[in-house]
C-alpha cells in the first residue's frame, strides 16, 4: 500500500514540475516578446497595456487589453481596436482608439 502512495506523490511532484517549467517558459516568451516588439503575442491574441487616459471612462489607464487580428474590412463603427502608428513621431507605436469614421480613398481601400 505504502508503494502505490509514494507512487501518486512522485506524480504530483512530476506534475508541478511541468508546470512550473511551463510558466517559466512562457515567462521567459512574453520577456522577449515584450523587449523586442513592445507586446506580447500567443495563439494569434497580442497583449497591450493602456499607459495613458485617453479612453478613460471606458478602459482605464494601466488596463490590460487582448487584441486579436481581424480584416480590416471587418471593423465597424463603435469598435475598440488596437494598431500600430503610421504618424511619423510615434511610428510603430501601439494605438488604441474607438472607431468614430471610416473613410475609403479612390481605390475603395479603407483608411
């Protein structure tokens, strides 16, 4: 009886090892990711934290937001969503903005 005991223990213990090799891997990811990009990106889902008030009622500063990729023709008045500055002085720089226009230029290509 004592051998099955020591068998389940030893599982456990197998167990909380992966898990803690998982998280410091994933640790180690969203590290470099952070570092590199300025965000972090798992499963097609990229992570943005809000650092100013800008659409504070709605999402406060310091908010932790999940954005995922979607066609651009898919964006419709009134959504939330998250883009990387085109702007010469903030060029690469994550955006975050409510969706108050959409505008088409002469090749029906949204702006």
């Amino acid at each position: 009886m004592k051998e099955k005991v020591s068998n389940k223990a030893v599982g456990i213990e197998k167990a909380i090892s992966l898990f803690l090799v998982l998280m410091v891997l994933i640790c180690g990811t969203v590290t470099v990711q952070v570092v590199t990009k300025g965000y972090a990106s798992f499963g097609g889902h990229s992570f943005f934290r809000v650092v100013t008030g800008s659409m504070e009622p709605t999402i406060p500063t310091g908010a932790l937001l999940v954005c995922r990729d979607i066609d651009i023709n898919d964006v419709t008045l009134g959504d939330i969503i998250c883009f990387h500055s085109k702007d010469r002085y903030m060029k690469g720089s994550v955006i975050t903005h409510r969706v108050h226009d959409i505008r088409y230029d002469n090749e029906s290509n949204v702006n």
